[in-house]
C-alpha cells in the first residue's frame, strides 16, 4: 500500500522540522518495505526553496498543482513563519489539500498555518512552548496545551520544537504499523521511541540497547509487543533457548539492564500508551500492561515517573481516548 506524504515548505522553513519526519518515514521503508512512503515536498512555487539555515531544498511541485488523495499531508514550522501568515496562496493551498488527506500534521511552529488554514478551530494543538501563548491568543477557537510533545485530535496531528518532528513521526509511523516497527525505526536512528509526556522533559529515554544477539533482539522485541505474557526470566530463558543463568547474564551484558528491570520498563511503557490513548479504568490498564493490579501500577509510575497513574491521565491523555 502507497501512503503518499506531501510535505509543505516555504521560504525560511526549519529544515530539521523536513529532514527529521523524512528520515522517519524513509528508515520504515527500509526497515519493512511494505510500510510504502512516499515522500513529495511542495511549496507555492515549484524549484528552490531556502531553509533557514541557508540549505536549499527542491520543491519538486506547485503547492497549487498537487492533487489528491494524499495520505499525510505535513506542514513544517520555522522563524520566518508569522511572516507566511499572510500569504494567502500558501494557506489557501493548505486548506485546499487538507480535503485530500487522511490526516494532517504540523511540526513546531507550523500549527499557525493550520490555525490560519481553520484546521485547528475546536481542536487541541500544541506547538513549540516559547509561542504557544501566541497561538492562543491569536487563534482563540484554538484549545492549546504548551506541553505535550504531539497531540492527535481526530485526524490532525499537532507537535511541539523542532525535534518533536521525530516523535510525530514515529507516533504515526506506529499507528500505521504498530509499535513494534516504530520502535525499530527509532532503535535504527538512535532517538527516543516516545518521549512520555511533554517540553518540560517530563521524559524518558529508550529503555536499552538493542543486543547484538539476534535471538536476544527477538526476545527484546517479544516482551515489548506481549506485556501481559509471562515474562519470567525462566520463560523468556526458554524462549531463547538458553539456561535461565546464562539468558540473564548475556541479556544484562547486551542491553544494559536485567531481564527483570527491562520488563518493568516495557510494562510501564505499555500502561502509559494505554493511559494516553484509552479511557480504561486503572484495574483493565495494570492488567493488560501486564503490572496487573492498580497497587503495581501506582508503585512502578512512582518510581519511573513520579507521578501517579491518574495524574498522569489527566495531563497527557488525548481527546479521543476520552471517549472511548
């Protein structure tokens, strides 16, 4: 299946806001063949496009010459756009194409062309902090949170500074194929899978190196999809085909951590996700992220986190996961 993403710049653009989602995309095509981006750059004006650092991309379309259907369209931030506001081609264009696209996304500043465009009105958005108050000022139809690193509202997607590009991307590359692709993708770049939480490094790193043992990169990738399995280190030791002693040993050596710390890191991954993405209660949320029982739930978000499950809901939980 092709999933066709029309990127959106202009003169000025932040290059990292292109580069980073691009890279994404172009390390899942690689990674799984199938995943099927196809990446299209467009601005007003076909040809050479200058980015803010002086790099000089090539729009290979008219923004007013790309036609449907379009799988992502993204539009991408930078300093120069207050002064693009007001072209009103480019986000005529936007608004033109967002009737052509399954879903639409902005990196950083980017979400003010959005917002200009109307595509924001009645939506949560975030964008970069520094002018989050701005957005909300200048769009008050607008719901804007200063925090979170992406926002989904439906079926537009929002970011916070620059390098937030990357999670947007990795988030919609794991809704297109899962999580466990995203993470190989992320694994392959060297960056964060999901930076939990929001710009004010409410955050956390990748949870351990990926082994060199292919039996052990299988077992790593096994826990990370299957949190409610057993994942004892006798049962994982089994998996792989080794003594229980020597599975723990060469586990440790490979990635970092225990088996056993590893799988508390996956589960509380897990329990997060679902915290954000789901309205389970917290009893369903322990239990499928394999912690099993809220009082296990609340101790292991203390101890990653600090903070509680449900304070953690409650800031970083989606639109949509509230009505499920």
């Amino acid at each position: 299946m092709q999933r066709r993403v029309v990127i959106v710049i202009f003169d000025g653009f932040q290059m990292f806001d292109l580069a980073g989602p691009a890279d994404v995309f172009s390390t899942a095509n690689l990674l799984v063949p199938e995943a099927g981006y196809r990446l299209e750059v467009t601005a007003v004006r076909a040809g050479a496009v200058p980015a803010q650092n002086g790099i000089v991309t090539l729009a290979e379309t008219a923004l007013g010459e790309v036609e449907g259907p379009i799988d992502t369209l993204l539009v991408v931030g930078g300093l120069s756009v207050p002064e693009h506001l007001h072209d009103r081609e480019l986000v005529a264009g936007i608004t033109r194409l967002e009737d052509k696209a399954r879903r639409v996304a902005s990196v950083c500043n980017g979400s003010f062309l959005l917002a200009e465009a109307g595509l924001l009105d009645g939506r949560r958005a975030t964008t970069h902090w520094l002018v989050a108050g701005e957005l909300a000022d200048r769009y008050p139809d607008v719901e804007v949170d200063a925090d979170p690193i992406y926002i989904r509202d439906g079926n537009v997607w929002t970011s916070a500074g620059v390098s937030s590009g990357v999670d947007l991307a990795l988030a919609l590359v794991a809704d297109d194929h899962g999580h466990t692709i995203a993470r190989n993708v992320a694994c392959g770049l060297v960056v964060y899978l999901h930076r939990s939480g929001g710009q004010s490094q409410f955050s956390a790193p990748m949870r351990a190196a990926v082994p060199r043992a292919e039996p052990l990169r299988e077992i790593q990738a096994y826990i990370d999809a299957n949190p409610a399995e057993d994942l004892s280190v006798p049962a994982l030791a089994r998996r792989a085909g080794m003594s229980e002693r020597h599975f723990s040993r060469i586990f440790t050596e490979q990635t970092g951590v225990s088996p056993g710390r590893y799988v508390e890191r996956s589960r509380a991954d897990a329990a997060r996700r679902l915290l954000e993405t789901t309205g389970h209660p917290l009893d369903r949320v322990a239990r499928e992220s394999g912690l099993g029982v809220p009082e296990t739930l609340y101790r292991v978000f203390r101890r990653h986190w600090r903070v509680s499950p449900g304070d953690y809901r409650r800031r970083f939980r989606s639109k949509e996961s509230s009505r499920s």
